[in-house]
C-alpha cells in the first residue's frame, strides 16, 4: 500500500512526492455517488515523467506496483523529449495515445487563449466573463472531436489489472484532467470530488510551470502571463461536463457514442472501486 503525507490530524493527501514529478496523486479516496470512495494504488496521474531519479523509477514500480504508462503527449513532445527512465524499465508497458488537439506548438499549454468560435460552433455570443471557461471548455471539447479513438483507449489502459496505471501529459493539467475527470464519471465518483481532484493541480501550479519553463521542449509554448493565469478553476471542468450532460445525456454516454461498452465500464470500475 503507498504511503501517503499526512495533512492534517485526521486527513491524508493523495499526493505523491517524488524528485523528478511535481504533480502526482493517486485518484484513491474520492467520494461516490453511493456513499463509498475510490480505490487508493490502482491509477495515479501526472506531470510529464521524464525527469525521474532511479529512486522514483524504483518507487513507482517495486513499492507501488506500476505496471502500465498512459501518455497523453503529443507525437513532437515524445520525439522532443527523447525516451524517458520508465521506457527502460521491462516491468512497465507504454501506451501513447495522443489527444493532439495542442493549442501551442507542442503542448496545450495556451487551453485558455483558443478561439472559442472555432472549438464551440453551436454557442451563442456570450458575455465577456464566460468566455474563458468556455474557451477552456472548448480546447477539451476538441480533445474528444479530435481523437475520440485515443480518449478510449488510454481509459482501457487504465483499466488493465495486473498492476497499477499513470496518465500524464506535459503539466498533468488538461489532457490528464479530461481524462481523470471521464475515468472518475465511470466510476461513480461525485461531480464535487472530481471538481475537487482536476483543481487539486492548482496546488502545485507554480512548481508546474517552473518546470515547463525549464524544458526547451515547452519553453516556447508558454507565455509571459502570471503562473495563477494558467490554473486549473473549477468553472472549467464544470462547464466541459455541463457540455457533455447537455449535448450527449453525460460522460458516460459520449463514452458510449464513440464505442464505449458495459464491459469497459465494468473493467473501469472494477480498477477504482471495492
């Protein structure tokens, strides 16, 4: 079982510290519409994991039984980067599925900046307060018109149960948020616990970009905007769920548009809950 920092006199975090990832937490411990929470060791999510030490390698996988990579990286970003520690290791199986839908040159670091009327065709005008969440919302949206394919496979990957799963992208933000977000409707967590979970990355943001900033791969894509510019808000996700209960019935039913089956959602499931 991981070992979790104690936060508080009665709470754990599910965040992980490691040396070389700033941005990882196990998607354990999250409430359920029925009154129960998700399974702690069986999928974690990240930053980008090309800079973990050996002790990290030897973490994840002999302490924390990591079996399966989902990378949500973009083609240019795996190339850019070069095989990461994990790519070295037997034990550890590599599915890249990139969302592709990048607003920068390699990364989806600019989510917020798109153009809204592109992304969003059926909105109407709206006030200039809403329209960075629905610029956000749009850039995910464009994750599941762009590459419905890669959405579901990196949700199979992280159902696969001989041993545990990490998704990651470049900051563990957006593409990861999206589909931790899809992965947590599957398994009936509440609409405020994966709220809570893609704005946890909040807590972390500075250390984020400060990494980013430091990669020639993503120092381009990003701009001079203060670090709070790019954090996560719950409005966001919010919206983006609102958009797929409204068009398509809910999450679960986009899922089941692009090919989605009950036995997926039961392999999901059966990875986060008792």
């Amino acid at each position: 079982m991981p070992m979790y920092r104690l936060a508080s006199m009665n709470d754990f975090t599910r965040w992980i510290d490691l040396e070389g990832a700033v941005n990882v937490r196990d998607l354990g411990g999250l409430a359920t519409v029925d009154g129960g929470t998700t399974r702690f060791g069986r999928i974690y999510r990240s930053d980008n994991l090309q800079g973990l030490t050996g002790r990290d390698v030897e973490r994840l996988v002999a302490e924390l039984k990591l079996r399966h990579v989902v990378d949500l990286r973009s083609g240019p970003e795996v190339f850019m980067e070069g095989p990461g520690p994990l790519t070295r290791v037997p034990e550890v199986s590599i599915h890249h599925h990139t969302l592709f839908a990048e607003g920068g040159r390699h990364t989806d670091a600019e989510a917020d900046t798109v153009d809204v009327d592109r992304v969003l065709p059926w909105q109407e005008r709206v006030e200039e307060e809403k329209l960075a969440e629905l610029r956000v919302t749009g850039f995910y949206y464009g994750y599941l018109r762009e590459r419905p394919d890669s959405v579901l496979a990196a949700l199979r990957a992280m159902a696969r149960d001989d041993g545990a799963a990490i998704v990651h992208c470049a900051a563990g933000k957006d593409r990861t948020g999206v589909v931790c977000a899809l992965a947590l409707e599957v398994a009936g967590a509440t609409r405020e616990a994966i709220v809570a979970d893609y704005t946890a990355t909040g807590d972390r943001i500075e250390a984020i970009m400060g990494r980013l900033r430091a990669s020639s791969t993503y120092r381009d894509d990003l701009d001079s905007r203060p670090v709070d510019d790019h954090r996560p808000r719950e409005q966001y996700i919010e919206q983006f769920l609102g958009v797929l209960d409204d068009r398509f019935g809910g999450p679960v039913e986009w899922l089941a548009s692009e090919g989605w089956t009950d036995d997926d959602t039961r392999a999901l499931r059966s990875r986060l809950r008792d």
